[in-house]
C-alpha cells in the first residue's frame, strides 16, 4: 500500500511479486488529493508493467540469440520482414568442419561425457567463427556449418573464412592434445553462388544456405584429415595473396563429375 509521510507520497514497483524500485512524489505544500493519489497508483502499476516486460523481453532475447545466429537475431530483430521465406542467390564462403575421430571416441564414453567434450569443442570453435563474422549455421552432431558473406555483407568473405578455419585448428589444439585418441577437426572451405535466405515452412524455418556450393565444401570436408583445412581453386584465387596453401592437385570427389583442384590450406596473414 501506498505510505504518506508529510507531503510525500512513496509507492512501489514490483516485477513478480517482488520490490523493484519505488517512486516518491514531494509536494512542496499541502496533501495529496484522492485523485492525485489515484493517479499515481495507476502510473506505479504501469511502471511495474513495463518494467516485468523489459525482463521478459531480455530473456526472450537471450534464448533467441542462443538458438540462432546472432547475426542473423540482429537481423531480424532490426527489420523482422527479413523473416519471410525465400532466398536471393549471392556469393558466399562456406565452411563445413567435422570432428575425426569422434565416432570411436562415442563408442566408448557415455553420453554426458560425449556431450561434455562436444560443449568444449563447439565453444572454442563458435567464439573464432564468431570474431571472424562468420554466421554458424548449424551444428550436426559432431560436425558445424559456417557461412560468410551472409547475412552481413563482407567484401572479404573468403579470407575470413580461412582464417576462421585455421584458428579454429588453433583453438581446440589444447583439447586434443589432451590424450591420444581426442579428435581433430577436418575442415573444408568453399566460394561460390549459393541460395541463401530463409528455407522451411510458416511453422518453422531455418536460416541457411543450399545449392552445389554448399554441398562441394561438405565433400572438401570429407576428404580432409584431423587438423587439415582443405580449400578449393575458387577460394584460392580470392585469397592466394594472404594465405600460404600447398596445392593438391585435381581430386575426385563425391557427386562431381569433373576433378576438383584443392589446396591445403597453411596459414593466412
């Protein structure tokens, strides 16, 4: 309830049922009138209001950035039509990383420790993807996709994406040299025209990118070992004046036709 003191009038704010804060009035002369009084209740209430709907809306926001990009959150949350289905095709770097040697690791451990070490390696390898600007796609088992150049636009997409890949190696380094059979991460980079934009249904929809691009830097993936960051001639010829790469030759790989010419990917500026 309200408490007069003089020519004060305090009220509270709650959120929950809980103190939050209070508003105290002062009238220099003379008491408060019953409508003065009525008034300010009903401002206190709406106080209260607005102040439960900041708290809900700070953890709304922070499961939403949990669950999805933060790029892509910011996105939405700045113009929330970017939400509609469909896509535009544009040029982008795709990453694609999976961890060797986690299928035998899984045989062997229970899963609240499998779970426990896949935490590890996903924090060290988002918070790297992350400072390069990179848009983490999604995780699937013990593999991740990494977009650049989307949403954000970045002139310089391929570059970022090969020095996310190496630090990434770099990061998780300590973790696996934990004991012999801890797994690596073999990576694979790939620059191209994709569809990007949101694909799924009204109920439900994801983020994300499709098309041969796409497909070609998981099959790069595939054919890279533990610690490898294999990249192709069209991330190359993007970068070939920042990085230090070992060329492969012309690979056959999975779903092409045509040989593929691959790089090792050693270091970047």
């Amino acid at each position: 309830k309200p408490a007069e003191e003089g020519s004060a009038l305090v009220l509270p704010l709650t959120v929950k049922g809980r103190p939050a804060g209070v508003i105290e009035v002062r009238r220099a002369r003379g008491g408060f009138a019953e409508r003065d009084r009525w008034l300010l209740q009903s401002l206190a209430a709406q106080l209260s209001m607005s102040l439960e709907n900041a708290r809900l809306y700070r953890q709304i926001d922070v499961l939403f950035r949990q669950y999805m990009p933060e790029s892509v959150a910011t996105a939405l949350i700045a113009d929330p039509t970017q939400a509609a289905l469909g896509g535009a095709t544009r040029e982008i770097s795709v990453m694609f990383a999976d961890l060797r040697g986690f299928t035998s690791l899984s045989e062997r451990l229970p899963p609240p420790e499998l779970v426990a070490i896949l935490n590890r390696y996903y924090g060290a390898a988002s918070q790297v993807v992350l400072a390069q600007g990179g848009t983490i796609d999604k995780f699937m088992g013990d593999a991740m996709m990494a977009l650049f150049n989307a949403p954000s636009q970045q002139p310089d997409h391929a570059l970022r994406a090969c020095r996310a890949a190496l630090a990434m190696q770099r990061a998780i380094a300590p973790i696996a040299a934990e004991a012999p059979d801890m797994p690596r991460f073999g990576i694979g980079v790939n620059t191209g025209d994709a569809l990007v934009g949101n694909i799924g249904s009204e109920a439900i929809r994801n983020f994300t990118a499709i098309g041969d691009t796409v497909n070609l830097a998981s099959r790069l993936q595939t054919r890279a070992e533990g610690g490898q960051v294999l990249i192709n001639a069209s991330t190359y010829a993007q970068v070939r004046d920042h990085v230090e790469a070992k060329p492969l030759g012309k690979i056959q790989v999975k779903g092409k036709e045509a040989l593929v010419e691959v790089f090792l990917l050693l270091s970047t500026q």
